[in-house]
C-alpha cells in the first residue's frame, strides 16, 4: 500500500518522533485520498495523523523482540 513508508522498527535505532508523524501523514494521504485536505477536512485529517503517530509509537514502544536462533 504504501512502499515508500520506511520500516521504523529497526534494531539499531528506534524511529524518531519526526519519523513516526512522516509515516503517520504519508499512511492519511494515502488512505484518504487527498496530499492536502481541505479547510473543512483539515481538522479532521491533523487528528487522523496525531492518533496513528500516537498509536504506532504505543505499538513500537511495546512491541517484544524476538530471538533468534
């Protein structure tokens, strides 16, 4: 869906704040269709991005590393 999202869980060094917010606003523009809302959607479209960065950083914040063998 979105192949230039980079991966933000990587081992030697965990994704950045401004990262998260990058790959939050690319996954919104590209789900809704829009590179920028408009007024009437803008408000709208900024939670959308502040609720999935503030999700994925709860998910990689506890997400468990798996071993390897």
């Amino acid at each position: 869906m979105c192949r230039s999202i980079k991966v933000l869980r990587r081992p030697e060094a965990p994704a950045t704040p401004a990262e998260v917010s990058a790959a939050a606003l690319q996954f919104v523009r590209k789900v809704s269709g829009f590179r920028a809302p408009s007024k009437a959607n803008q408000a709208a479209f900024d939670a959308a991005v502040h609720d999935i960065a503030r999700t994925t950083e709860h998910l990689l914040q506890h997400l468990r590393k798996e071993k390897t063998i």
